[in-house]
C-alpha cells in the first residue's frame, strides 16, 4: 500500500496495491495492523455505502459530535468523487482549511477522515458508488454539518456541482462560523 499525506497530515490518501493478469485484478484494499501502525489507531465499526445517479451530486459537508464522533475511510467502488476534508478542531493550525483528493474506483485509493473533519463529496460521473468505513455508529442525534459552500471555508467544488440535488439536511447547514466548538485539537492524530 502507497500512503501520501496531504497538505492537513492528518489527513491520508492511501492506494492501496494491485496484482493482475489476463483475468484482471487482485487487490487488498484493508488491513487493521498496516492501518493501526502506518495510519492512525482506530477500529471500524459500520460500513456505509451511497450510490448517486447523476454527475455533480454533492453529499455534505458532515460529521458527527461526540459521544458518536466518526473517523472515516472513504473509498470510490464505481465511478469518480471529488473527495473533501475540513479541519473544524479548534487551536489547529489549518483550522477551517480544507484538502481533497480525487477517489476513483479504477485507481482504487482511499482518503482517511480523522475525527474533527467534515467530510464531503461531489460525484464526477454517473452512478457513482462510495463505500466508507467509520470508526462509530451512525447516530442521528449527533449528526451534524456546515454549508458546502462555505465562503469561509472556499472548497474549490467542480463547476458542475448541481446544488438542486441537495438533501433537504445539506440546503439548510449552518456556516463554520455559526457552529459550536465540538473538537480540539490535540496535536496529530497517528
């Protein structure tokens, strides 16, 4: 496995290796002791899966406070995504600053969300399909978001993104500003 960090260290684009011949491919795409000792130290709990139809549908930006804070591996199984993570930990150098990576289900990398991150994404192509593990159960009481088009965040989304596909949650998010202090920054996470 190939393991890059992006400009938020926290942060990790991880490619994971493929063998093939004629047949095509064989690829072990995780691994707890690699992750635990080359990533961060977390367990995975619940995997999620989306599948959306059209290109430039934009799901988040998300994340869940405490008790249920996720941590995420995100990770294209059909189509293309313009992947986002923001640092929302207060007192963190890159507080409010944001990295992306493009996720492919030919290319097979995944992006690792720490705890103390939205996450979002925008679909590239149709039928699109995201598959992520998370390091807590979904809990609807502590789901929560900041508007995807933050001006004080800037995400550089592609100019395609179709804001009418919205969920009704994702039209009504508070600004960065506007929310909370739900983390703090504690130094790095691996």
């Amino acid at each position: 496995m190939k393991l890059r960090r992006l400009a938020i260290e926290d942060v990790v684009e991880i490619t994971p290796s493929r063998y093939g011949d004629e047949r095509g491919y064989f690829s072990e795409t995780f691994r707890s002791d690699w992750f635990v000792q080359n990533v961060a130290d977390v367990a995975f709990v619940q995997e999620n899966q989306s599948l959306s139809r059209g290109r430039g549908v934009l799901r988040g930006l998300h994340f869940q406070s405490a008790p249920s804070a996720q941590g995420k591996l995100v990770r294209c199984i059909a189509g293309a995504i313009f992947d986002v993570a923001v640092d929302i930990r207060h007192g963190s150098p890159s507080f409010g600053q944001f990295v992306s990576a493009t996720l492919t289900s030919d290319e097979g990398n995944q992006l690792f969300v720490p705890v103390g991150f939205l996450h979002g994404f925008c679909t590239l192509v149709p039928d699109t399909q995201v598959s992520y593990k998370v390091t807590a159960y979904y809990d609807p009481a502590a789901d929560r978001g900041v508007a995807w088009n933050d001006p004080d965040i800037g995400v550089d989304w592609p100019d395609f993104v179709d804001p009418s596909l919205l969920s009704g949650k994702d039209q009504k998010q508070p600004l960065l500003r506007d929310l909370p202090h739900y983390f703090e920054f504690m130094g790095a996470v691996s």
